[in-house]
C-alpha cells in the first residue's frame, strides 16, 4: 500500500506495530502458528483490506474496508486499544 502525505511514517509505523502483533499472538480464530505473512492492500476498485497468508496455503481475510482511510483509523485503534489493555 503507497502511504504519502506528512502522516505517511506515522502511517507507517502503526501498520508496523499491527502486523507485528497479528504475528505473534494471531487474529480472531487464527492464532500465530496459523499466520505466515500479513498484508494490507489498498485496492481502488475493491477498497482496503488485510488479508493472512496462511501456513496451510490458503489466504483469509481478517477485515475488509471502503478505503484506505477507513482501514488506517481502524489500525490505530485497535493499537491504541491494544495498548490501554
């Protein structure tokens, strides 16, 4: 995903943060020994995503979003919200 702006290592860095704990402690049923690789797409005509590639092969779809700002507001919640907890 192509991040600019001023924000865009701020960006950066929390879509760091997410991923690194997806791979360590997992995502909803799928835990870290399930999760290979997490990536975060931003698609025009399909909108944003992040999707598991998964040990087994197969690649699953964590969330789905209208657009990409959706989707980073929604990172760095769930990292704010990791880091309250």
């Amino acid at each position: 995903m192509r991040l600019s702006g001023y924000d865009k290592y701020y960006y950066a860095h929390q879509c760091r943060k997410f991923t690194v704990h997806i791979l360590t402690s997992g995502f909803n049923h799928y835990s870290a020994n399930d999760i290979l690789e997490v990536n975060i797409n931003n698609n025009r005509y399909y909108g944003a995503s992040i999707k598991a590639l998964l040990l087994s092969g197969g690649e699953a779809d964590l969330k789905t979003f209208n657009d990409k700002k959706e989707m980073l507001g929604f990172i760095v919640g769930y990292n704010e919200a990791k880091r309250e907890g």
